[in-house]
C-alpha cells in the first residue's frame, strides 16, 4: 500500500470546500419581510402615514344619520331656500340664452321629465328641443315667492309656481297659464325628477291664421317707424270702413269660429297688406313710449258676411293706451274678406295681435 505524502494531506484538507450560507441569508431576511407585512397589515390602517408627514383627513359617515345632503342638512332653511333660489334661477336663464346641456343640471339618468321617464343626456336633450319646437317664442318667469321644498330621504324636493307663455304652431294658439313645477334634486346637487303637477288659469288666443313669428315680423314696428313708410297705405285716410245698406243685417246669422269656416277671413290685399296699413295708422302713445311699454295686443273682433268688422274686444293687452290705440285702427279698416262655409260668407270671429316695439 502506497502511503501519500504528509504534504498532500494537509493541502487536501485547507482546500475542502467550505458551505455556501448565502441562501440562509435570503430565507433569514425574507422571514423578517414577511413578519414586518404581517405586522403592517394587522396593525396599521394607513401605510402612508408612516412615510408621510402630512395628515390625511378622513370622512366619516354615519349610516344612522345618512342625509344625501349632508352640507345642506346643517345650513339652516334661509340658506337652503337661497341656495335653491340661486340654482333654479341659473336653470332657467340658461335657457333664456338658449342654452341647454344636462350634465350640468341633471342626474346621468334622468327620472322623469314632464311626461317622460328613464333619460339619458341625449334623449333628454333631444325632448328638450322638440318641446322647444312645439311651444315656440317660450317665455317662463317662475315665482320666487311660491318656492317651497321639503327632504325625502336623500332627495330635496323643490315647488314653485310660474307664468308660462308661448305659441303652439300646430294649432296656431298662443297659450299662457300658471304652472306649478316639482323639481327633485339628488345628493349630488342634479335634478332627477323635472314635472309639472298642476295647471291653473289656462287661456288660449286664436293667432287668427298668424304665425307668431310673422305677427311679430309683419305688424310689428319701431317707435316713430311706420312698417315699410315710402309705400301708401292700403286705404286712404279719409276713407271709411265698409258699411251695410241695412245695419241691422250685420248681425244676423250663426258665429263661426276659425275652426269651422272653410276659408278663413282676410284683410284685402293680405298680410302684407294689413302690415302696411297698420304701419301707417299706429301710433306709438307718450304714456307708452315713456313707459317703455312693449309687447303684443290681441284684440278680437267679428268679420261680418259683408266684410265689415264689429263687437271689438281687449283679449289681451299691454295697457298704457297701447290697448285703445290698437282698437281705434282696427276700426279704421276698410272692409276684409268674409270667412265662407258651404261656399257662402258667414260672420267669423277673429282675433288680431298687434306688436308694439320701441326702437334702440
């Protein structure tokens, strides 16, 4: 047996390799990791506050006291009624601007809208210019005074009356009432609910075969501005309106209304025509003028079988005289073309608007 050199022994045992304690490390600082997450998650609430200086406000709520409006809970009933005052009165002059955009008012989906239910901001915005369409030249002044509201979980709902005005092309109506309006609010300050829940003193006025727009268009005039002055009138100022040989003949026969005559009564000449005449026989009253009285005069009256016309009535008016100078031309007309039925002229009831208007 060959024996190894003492030498050899020992260079054999300095150069055994010795263990690799690199993965006790690893396992050593991945259990204290692992403790301190442990730590972390069971005790602390917020892991940014304990790198952060800065104190993080937290909100509480509390689920037996949970009012959707919470700020408007603690402000007393005058600061609620001025902030609903303030709201709904941007609502509405918005619109008065001819603007109209729903996600600044209304809830994402919209509740009711009118007779409407279930809106999203498209079909709220589309019905929106449809009633436009429908309820032209729409005037609404909504009465501070008659706001009311109450809380209903987490809505606010708010009531108010308002005069309304406006025309209805499809019949050639003009209407005004006074409406009262529920508008309900949500918590996040939209309106979810927009309805109308009752409609007092409803007065229609036959346009008489008149667009709004064109009566405004046609009679309307600038103060000391005849409509169109370099043409003559439709009658001459001495003439007179058309008489009967028998007055009492007149009133003899049934009253139709627009609705039941065949062809609808006329000045001579046309629209255009009454425009001119009108143009050159109004004036503007001082009391009026001065006033700054503007608007528009219905004033009614009967065509008779032979043109002429009778039984002159305020239906609506503007006051200051403009009422009694808008009389006092019509009855300086010349005679009109009768409405007829059955191809026979019959007494028609009209009613005539008349537009005031002060020039800038």
């Amino acid at each position: 047996m060959i024996e190894e050199p003492a030498d050899s022994q020992q260079e054999i045992t300095d150069g055994e390799i010795k263990k690799d304690k690199s993965l006790l490390y690893m396992g050593i600082g991945l259990g204290v990791i692992i403790l301190v997450m442990g730590y972390l998650t069971l005790f602390v609430d917020n892991l940014n506050g304990l790198f952060s200086k800065k104190q993080e406000v937290v909100t509480v709520i509390d689920d037996d006291n949970s009012n959707a409006l919470d700020e408007n809970a603690s402000m007393t009933d005058a600061e609620v009624r001025t902030s609903l005052i303030k709201f709904i009165e941007a609502f509405y002059n918005d619109q008065r601007r001819g603007y109209f955009d729903p996600p600044s008012y209304f809830a994402p989906i919209t509740q009711t809208y009118y007779n409407y239910h279930n809106l999203t901001y498209k079909r709220l915005k589309d019905l929106h210019y449809k009633r436009s369409s429908e309820m032209q030249n729409l005037k609404l002044q909504w009465i501070v005074s008659s706001l009311d509201y109450d809380r209903s979980g987490a809505d606010l709902i708010a009531t108010y009356w308002a005069r309304v005005n406006y025309v209805k092309p499809a019949v050639n109506k003009e209407e005004s009432a006074d409406v009262k309006y529920e508008m309900v609010i949500n918590e996040e300050g939209k309106i979810s609910s927009l309805r109308e829940v009752e409609i007092k003193n409803l007065v229609a006025y036959d346009l008489g075969g008149w667009q709004d727009s064109m009566a405004g268009e046609e009679t309307g005039w600038e103060a000391q501005s005849p409509v169109e002055p370099a043409e003559k009138p439709a009658v001459s100022p001495g003439s007179a309106p058309a008489e009967t040989p028998n007055p009492d003949s007149r009133y003899e026969g049934k009253l139709y209304d627009l609705g039941s005559v065949e062809t609808a009564p006329e000045f001579q000449g046309g629209s255009k025509a009454l425009a001119r005449f009108l143009g050159s026989a109004l004036r503007y009253p001082a009391k009026a003028r001065e006033a700054k009285t503007q608007g528009k005069v219905y004033i009614g009256f009967v065509v008779e079988k032979n043109g002429s016309l009778t039984d002159f009535k305020v239906i609506k008016g503007i006051g200051n005289g403009c009422d009694e100078e808008a009389v006092r031309v019509l009855k300086l007309s010349p005679a009109w073309k009768p409405g007829t039925a059955e191809g026979k002229p019959v007494r028609t009831s009209y009613v005539q608007p008349i537009t005031y208007q002060i020039s800038e």
